[in-house]
C-alpha cells in the first residue's frame, strides 16, 4: 500500500496537492470525499466516498478508519482541514504536524511560526504524521494518470446538525485557489462599496475577493473572505492589497503571493515594505481608474 493518504475535501483540492504528493518522494492515494472524478495527479489508487457535501468535523471517525496502513495522512491547507485532520489525528493517535510548507525528510518538516515572521523546523517521532500543507511550496506537479478508483463508505453520523448550508454567489474562484486575488480593507466602508470596487475589479481580472479581518468585523465582507493568519490563507500570483495597511497576521497569510500591489493613502504604511509595488493613492480613485484601463 502506499505510505501517504491525501484527503481531498473536493476534486480541484487533489489537483492543489499534487505538486506535495508528487514530490514527497512515495507512492500516494487519493481519498475524494466529495465529488465524483478525481483530477490525473498520479495517484495509486483513488478512494472515493461520493458524499453530496463535507460532512461535519465530528465525523472524522469515519475518515480516520480509512486511513489504516499509511505513515503519513496529508491535505491542503483548508478551513475544513484545519478543523478536520485534528480530529483524525487524536482518532489515531498521530502527530500533527499545521501548515506546513518544505519537507526535509519523512519526519522532518517545516512551517511559519510567530505569524510568518519565522520559520520552524520540526521533527517527528511518531509511526503516523497528519500534516496540512501549504500547497504553494511544492509548484504545480504534472499530469499524470491515476490508478484504479474504489468506492468507500463515509459515514455522516454526527452530534452536529446543520441547519443551513449555502455557497457563495457569483462564480469567482475560490480565495485558496485563486491566481489572482483583490483585498480590501476597512476604508471600504460598506457592504455595497467593497462588491463595487473590490468585486468589480476581481471580475475584471478573473480573480477572487478577499478582505482583512476589520472589513470581515464591520460586516464590509463576509466571513469567508477574510484572508490573514485567523482566515484564509493565499498564494496567487498576483495580490492588490487595496486600503490595507498590513498588520502581521493579515501579512501572514499573503506572504507566498508572488506578487504583491499595495494601494494605499499612508505611504508608511507597513505592508509598502512587503510589497513588489506600491501606489500611494486613495483607492476610491486609483480602483476605478485601474479597472476602466483594464477594460480599454
């Protein structure tokens, strides 16, 4: 049996690990818990559970019993896999080993400490590691054909219920996922002026919209596009940080962007000293002149 398991949440999360599992240096599988086809990342064998949705996290014990045989349990670096792999982890007595982004060895990894202003090394003593990863770090891996596919059973037995589930409107990619994405700030004010000029914008460049953590405690935003180190975190190839001044833990979760475009009236604002370009503006002014040169 192969030694890694990757847990993917939803189809395009086995594609985001590919680069990890391709280069870790071992055969892996591929557990699908939602969705039908899993994506060519070279996989031994692709395990695929057909649920309709993520089941809740007090479910884990379902996914922990098929992860029998493995020396290593890994998945993308999700608001569902933070809460997930956890629970599994203790099901199984494993070590937990968060967000991290190189591997040195089977047991040894490392991950950003102090909000990204550190890197840690850190090694394993322990028969089973669940990790989540950090996918920007590995690259994109190559297509590959996948072995065969086996259907298994998930149970959704849980002490939770859900009371409502919904999706996000529009069709902008997902934050995690995105190759572009456009944050906004508190100097957005409201609701109707972010989707205006922070949507507006995102739409323009096929990318997604993201806020920081006041935007998000204003109601400017809602919850799931806070991107920082209590959000999201994202690694685009180009990130316009828009009415953003650039506190640690927002920088925390844009620090793998490749590009980073400040907009902002504060030219000492701390996040010019991280960014690959800086405009000293008022974005009320430099979004809409910027969108209406894109669409020219």
């Amino acid at each position: 049996m192969s030694k890694t398991l990757i847990i993917a949440f939803q189809p395009s999360e086995a594609e985001t690990m590919r680069g990890f599992a391709q280069s870790f240096g071992e055969g892996f599988d591929v557990l699908l818990v939602t969705g039908g086809d899993c994506p060519a990342v070279g996989a031994g064998k692709v395990l695929t559970g057909g649920l309709p949705s993520t089941p809740p996290a007090d479910s884990a014990a379902s996914i922990a019993s098929l992860c029998a045989g493995y020396s290593h349990i890994a998945a993308a670096s999700t608001m569902r896999a933070k809460d997930i792999l956890p629970r599994i982890a203790a099901r199984l007595d494993a070590a937990m080993v968060s967000d991290i982004v190189s591997v040195d060895s089977e047991s040894v990894f490392s991950r950003p400490t102090a909000a990204g202003a550190a890197i840690a090394t850190v090694e394993v003593d322990a028969a089973l590691t669940v990790l989540t990863v950090r996918p920007a770090g590995f690259g994109a891996g190559e297509e590959r054909p996948n072995g065969p596919s086996e259907a298994v059973t998930i149970s959704t037995d849980s002490k939770t219920e859900r009371i409502k589930e919904a999706e996000a409107a529009g069709a902008r990619p997902d934050l995690t996922q995105a190759k572009v994405v456009i944050s906004g700030g508190r100097p957005l004010k409201d609701a109707e002026t972010y989707e205006k000029l922070i949507g507006g914008l995102a739409d323009i460049l096929g990318g997604a919209a993201g806020a920081t953590r006041a935007a998000v405690d204003l109601g400017i935003a809602a919850n799931d596009l806070q991107v920082g180190q209590t959000g999201k975190v994202v690694a685009p190839d180009l990130y316009i940080a828009a009415g953003i001044s650039g506190s640690t833990q927002h920088m925390a979760g844009i620090k793998d962007s490749k590009v980073i475009v400040a907009i902002n009236t504060d030219g000492d604002a701390p996040i010019f000293e991280s960014a690959d370009f800086g405009l000293v503006m008022d974005l009320y002014e430099a979004i809409p002149q910027l969108a209406e040169k894109l669409k020219s």
